[in-house]
C-alpha cells in the first residue's frame, strides 16, 4: 500500500512502457465524504468528482496504458437517497455526452459492465452511443463498472455456463478457469494487474473479485476529488518496483 505523493508530470515517463501496467482498476471513494468536510452537499462531490475522471482518462490515454477500469456506481449503491442516485444519473448522461468528442479524438474505446436495470433510458441511449461512436477505436480502453457487483458477476456468468451445458454446448469437464472468465462482463480484457483505492479504504468492496486476484493494490488516503496526475504516477511507480511472482520465486 502507499500514499499519495507529489510528482511533476514529466516524472512519470521515469516509468518505461514495458514496466506499467497494461490495466489499472479503480476504486473512486470518497466524493461524499470530501464534500461533507467542507460542508458542501454530497453531490457537489461527485460533481468535482468528474473531474478527477477526466483527468485520470485522458493521462491513462496519453501514457498509452490498454485499458483503465473505473467503478463509477456499484449494484449496492442503489440504497442511496433518490436524490443522491437521480444526480449520479444525470452526472453520467452529461459525461457521456460532453466527453464524447475527447474519446475520439484521443482514440479511447469505450466499454460498459454491470446490469442495465434501474438505469434510466436517457442515460442508456447516451452510454450506448458513446460506445458505438468509440467502437472503431483502437487506443486506450475506458471501462466503466456501472450498476457493477461482482458476485452479480459471478451468478451470471454461471448461470451462463449452466445453461451451456445443459443445452448440450459444453461438457461439465470441460469448465476451467478460462470458462469463467470467458463469461464475465470483462470477458475479452486483460485482467488489472494494479488496483487503485482512494479514501483509504482497505476493502474491495465487491470489485472484480476474479479478475483481481494477482493485482497489485495501491491505497491513498486522498478523497476521489483530490485525486491528480500526479497521484496515478505516483501508483505507476510503486507498480514499477513491485516484485511481482504470481504464486512462484524469481528465478
């Protein structure tokens, strides 16, 4: 684990390409919690929020990094208040929109996981054609975890694998790790091999729980608001000096 650090842009290319991870999972916490300590309402933080996201996406394109992972609203989230979860809503609807032209002109792909229901349709349409515009794409890809759990994952993914074999697609020895990973909504992406926790939090709290079993974690102690370039530097050189053995020695 390590804190946030202050660090010059031009440091980072301290870090060479073959070091850095190619996917970076994260964990944004704290939006509400920053806004209470300046006594401004909850949603006035995920409104500064925002712009963390579009500083950390556009740096994670310009490093060339193959995919960034954002968890932007879990399956839990909805027992929030209502007025809480419409702004959330509206806050992603008007990202997809105002971002769009950025995303292509910085060749990002988008991607969404997590469940549809209970998104509003004026927010789906917005998601969905932003992925349609970024789909020719082929630089970065933003993954957003949005309405996300990952034990949810995990059911429908087996579930999937269930039906299989009972339509007679798949044969019950035949399930492997790679099955499963093939039906989870990240099926096709290179699992994180750095997961990144703001607020100090040392949880995972129900974010891909598969994909993150040999990813490296980082915890800061500064709010998603707080969050800069310079702090995902910072992460990218931790990363870099990880001595990373998957179970195994170094040689």
């Amino acid at each position: 684990m390590s804190q946030s650090a202050t660090l010059t842009t031009d440091q980072a290319f301290e870090v060479p390409p073959e070091r850095r991870p190619r996917h970076v999972a994260v964990i944004m916490d704290g939006n509400g919690r920053w806004a209470q300590r300046r006594n401004l309402p909850r949603i006035e933080g995920h409104r500064r929020g925002v712009n963390s996201v579009r500083q950390t996406v556009e740096e994670a394109a310009r490093l060339h990094l193959q995919q960034l992972t954002l968890f932007c609203l879990s399956s839990e989230n909805w027992k929030r208040p209502q007025r809480e979860l419409d702004f959330l809503m509206h806050l992603l609807e008007q990202y997809m929109i105002e971002e769009r032209a950025t995303i292509l002109r910085q060749n990002i792909v988008v991607s969404i996981i997590g469940r549809r229901e209970g998104i509003p349709e004026a927010t789906l349409r917005e998601m969905d054609e932003t992925v349609r515009l970024s789909a020719a794409n082929n630089g970065t890809r933003l993954c957003l975890a949005i309405n996300y759990g990952s034990r949810l994952e995990i059911v429908d993914a087996t579930r999937a694998i269930a039906r299989a074999v009972r339509d007679g697609h798949l044969q019950v020895d035949q399930i492997d790790e790679q099955t499963i990973s093939d039906h989870l909504y990240t099926r096709g992406m290179p699992d994180p091999d750095l997961l990144i926790r703001t607020a100090g939090e040392m949880r995972i709290s129900n974010y891909l729980l598969w994909q993150i079993s040999y990813a490296e974690l980082w915890v800061t102690e500064r709010c998603w608001p707080e969050f800069e370039i310079a702090d995902l530097h910072q992460a990218l050189r931790d990363f870099a000096g990880r001595d990373r053995r998957f179970g195994g020695l170094k040689s």
